[in-house]
C-alpha cells in the first residue's frame, strides 16, 4: 500500500467507528477485508488512527469536521505534511480536496490543544493542580513500551542481549529495578526468545514501581482481587517467596494466566467467588480496581472521549462495593492494597476516604502516584493495614 492509500484506510476505519464501533473491531473488520494489506500497512493504519483519536478534537478543529477524512486532514496539519500530496485521488488515495476543505479548518483553542473534553479537563485540575496540563499534554502521544525482568530467570544484562538479537533495543528505567524502556522493535516483543521463555513481560514501569513497592513478607499468602489478565500477581511472584491466588468477577479475563504463569516459573492458583471465601484470610489482598484508565488514554484513547460523568460516578461505585468486599478477606493485620491506572481525584485519594470514615480500624501506611510520563502511564497506590 502507498502512503496516501493507508491514509485512506484509516478514513475508512475512523468512519466505521461513529456507530460505537470499538477501534480494535473496525480495524480488525478493515484488515479482514483487505488481504493484500502486509503488517507494515497494518501499523501503519492503526498509528494513523490511534493518532488522531489521542488528538480529536484539536484534529477536528484543524480538518473542518468530525468525519474520518476530516479529521485525517486535521492530523496531517498538525503533523506538518501536504495534504495535497496525499489527496490526489490516484490509484487507493482520498479523493482530491474540495475548496470547501481547504478552505476549512482553524487553530485549535487552548482548551482544544489539550484534547480533552472540558468537564474532564475541570477534574484534570481538582487532582494535579500545575501538572494538570504537563498530563494532558503527554497523553496526546504514543505511550511507551515496557519490558518487566524476571529476575527468577536470566540475569537483566544477558535479557537485554537475548532481546537485542532478535531486533528489540531496551534500556533500563531508572529507579524501577528490572523496568526495560523498548526503544526500538516494541512489535518484535511478542516473537523474541526472551517473551516465549519467560524473561520478560509486557508490563508498563509505573506498574511495575507500585508492586515493587509492596511490603509482602516471605511467604505470605497473597490474593490479587481484581486480576484480569495477572500482571500484577506474577509481578510479586516474580520478587517474592509466597503463596498466590488470582480472582476476577469475569474469570475469563483471567484464561492466558496459567500459561503466562508456567512461563515465568511461577504457580498461581485461580479461585471463583466461593473458593475466595474459603481460602480467606490472606496477608495481602489486591484490588487493582476498575477505573477510568486516565493514566492510560495513551494506550486506549477513545476511552477519554467516551467517558461520562455518569459513567465516572459508575465507575467510583463499583470501587467501594469491591473494597467493601475484599476487605472481608483479608486477616488481622494483613494489608489491602489498593490501585487505579487513574489521575482522577474521585478514584483515587477519595475513595480511601471514604473508606477508611467506613472502617475506623484501618491505617494508611502508604500512599503513591506515579505522573504520566515518558517511561510510564498515570497511576495510584494506596495501601492499608487491619487493625
């Protein structure tokens, strides 16, 4: 595919989103229906797409409009290229621009420079006072990848090598022991020797500082509430001598886990609602909770456009019955540890609040935020001890 005929998929794939469409779905959809499309062609649809959803609205103000070729036509703006040169209507290429298009278009407001909607912006500020903007800013670009070391595996010097040979260059986040930067190859991660074998995992480094900074003795039994996929678990299993379980309201986020956790050496045992309860109480529980992601709109960023206050107010309910429920489980003493991938006041330091107004016999030990940064998404960790 030419340049200007990815373009012109990525119209195609941004409009087939206005009904809802997720954008995995449309590009999934796209790619089934163009077989001549190669992997190059098909990350370069995806960046094109996943670039102007982290900028929509300062791409709609630039294009002249909402639709996929009007916000293409914003993004090429912003990214300093000819429009002309890729509207040519030649061979796959978007049809030439009318006069109305180019006649359309204007410089996004500040309060479109931030690609935020406004009341969400309101809430940016209430949380992160002067960083509020330095945050908005940064989800506007493309997050980074990063590798998390199994230190039960090869030492982090020979990994960096393994990796290295098979076209993936890291280097090392500071301050995050074990935290790879991916700068260079991050789509050659998944077929690399290290991957398969179990050296490292996908895993962003502000998620990987939280879990390090975990006070879990040798062998406590520990119970990652709200696993989904088992990061965070085989996180810890990697650091610590313990016991781990894994649960989650929907198990079948939780299917990859044995296999995930075979190949980093490690033995987690998944448990549903009834068996949680019988192998309570634990010395540790975890509740990596549904939120709003807004550390994280790099990585999904149509979630920012689709969140409501409605949903936001949804979402903060739905913390404070899974806190209410896993501090049940948790023995005397023991810790409940609590994290969102959130900026947002309302998921965060508020939500430990009100719990602890609820429950008087609990203690904060610790609490943590790591900014949305060029080696980490925005993220916050709470943890609190049983008296």
């Amino acid at each position: 595919m030419t340049p200007a005929a990815r373009v012109q998929a990525a119209i195609e794939v941004l409009d087939a989103m206005t009904g809802w469409l997720a954008a995995e779905q449309a590009l999934t959809r796209w790619a089934r229906g163009a077989r001549y499309a190669g992997s190059k062609d098909r990350a370069a649809v995806r960046d094109h797409v996943f670039s102007v959803l982290r900028t929509r609205r300062s791409c709609a103000a630039l294009g002249g409009g909402e639709t996929g070729r009007a916000l293409l036509l914003g993004h090429l703006r912003a990214e300093g290229a000819d429009p002309e040169a890729i509207f040519t209507g030649e061979g796959h290429a978007p049809t030439p621009l009318t006069a109305d298009e180019r006649a359309a278009g204007r410089a996004p407001t500040p309060e479109e420079a931030r690609d935020l909607p406004d009341w969400l912006w309101e809430r940016f500020e209430t949380a992160l006072g002067a960083q509020a903007d330095a945050a908005a800013q940064a989800l506007r670009h493309r997050a980074p990848v990063c590798l998390r070391h199994n230190p039960r595996m090869k030492p982090l010097s020979q990994v960096i090598e393994i990796l290295l040979k098979d076209g993936v260059a890291t280097i090392p986040v500071a301050q995050v022991d074990g935290a790879l930067h991916v700068t260079e190859g991050a789509r050659r991660v998944a077929q690399s020797d290290a991957f398969r074998e179990g050296h490292v995992e996908l895993q962003d480094a502000s998620s990987q500082a939280a879990m390090a900074a975990l006070p879990v003795p040798d062998g406590a039994r520990v119970l990652d509430f709200c696993a989904g996929g088992g990061g965070k678990v085989l996180a810890l299993a990697a650091w610590h001598e313990g016991t781990w379980f894994a649960h989650d309201a929907a198990p079948d986020r939780m299917r990859d886990l044995p296999a995930r956790a075979a190949r980093a050496g490690a033995e987690v045992t998944l448990l549903d609602a009834e068996a949680v309860a019988s192998a309570a109480p634990f010395d540790l529980v975890l509740c990596d909770v549904p939120c709003s992601g807004s550390g994280t709109w790099r990585r999904a960023p149509e979630a920012k456009w689709a969140l409501t206050p409605e949903r936001l107010h949804a979402l903060c309910y739905t913390q404070r019955e899974i806190l209410e429920q896993a501090q049940a489980f948790v023995r005397p003493k023991g810790l409940l540890v609590y994290t969102t991938c959130s900026v947002l006041a309302e998921e965060n330091a508020a939500q430990i609040e009100g719990f602890q107004a609820a429950h008087p016999g609990w203690t904060r030990e610790d609490t943590r935020r790591w900014p949305v940064s060029d080696t980490g998404d925005g993220f916050y960790l709470a943890t609190l001890r049983k008296g």
